[in-house]
C-alpha cells in the first residue's frame, strides 16, 4: 500500500476508457491495480436515500479490482473547505458512518 492509502480508507477513485468515478472502501493497492468496494458516484445520492428510507436497495456497494492503466486519479475522502466528503454526506442522511453501516 501506499501511505495514507491504507485498507479501508474511504477513497475515491477516477477512471478512464470509459471515464467513470467510484467511492468506496480501498481493499487493496498494488502494481497491477486497486480493489475497492465501491458505488459508482453517479449512483451514490440514490443509494445513501434508499438507505436512510430502510428500502430495499436496488443499489449497493460491488467490490471490484480495477488494473491500474484504468486508473486516472485516487483521492483520499476528504472535506474541503465547506465542500462535505461523501462519508460525511453518507453520515448526516443515514445517521451512521459507512464503515459503521457496513459492520
């Protein structure tokens, strides 16, 4: 792993060919790629509501390993400035942390 990217840091990881972005819980970083256990962001605002609502859940997190020529960028989930990271955004809708959430 690299530092501050250990297992189970809530990342959120940018793709290419064809472009998409995922959050979720880093499960391992290597050469050959990243796996995480994640939600594709265009997703995310759905999930985090069916959740909050005990419906359910026509989405959930996938764990899935992604070869690192597909990976364009990894950032670490982080508030900024005013702007909430998704696991503070997860918190205040569901009223639990995700890592709580997911035992």
């Amino acid at each position: 792993m690299i530092e501050g990217f250990e297992k189970g840091s809530l990342v959120i990881v940018n793709l290419v060919n064809p472009k998409e972005k995922f959050f979720g819980v880093l499960a391992a970083l290597s050469p050959a790629g990243v796996t995480i256990r994640a939600i594709n962001l265009d997703s995310f605002d759905d999930w985090i509501h069916q959740i909050a609502r005990n419906e359910e859940l026509d989405l959930d997190l996938m764990t899935m390993f992604v070869p690192l020529f597909r990976v364009e960028r990894i950032f670490l989930d982080e508030a900024s400035g005013s702007i909430k990271s998704y696991s503070q955004r997860f918190l205040e809708v569901v009223g639990r942390s995700l890592p709580d959430w997911m035992g």
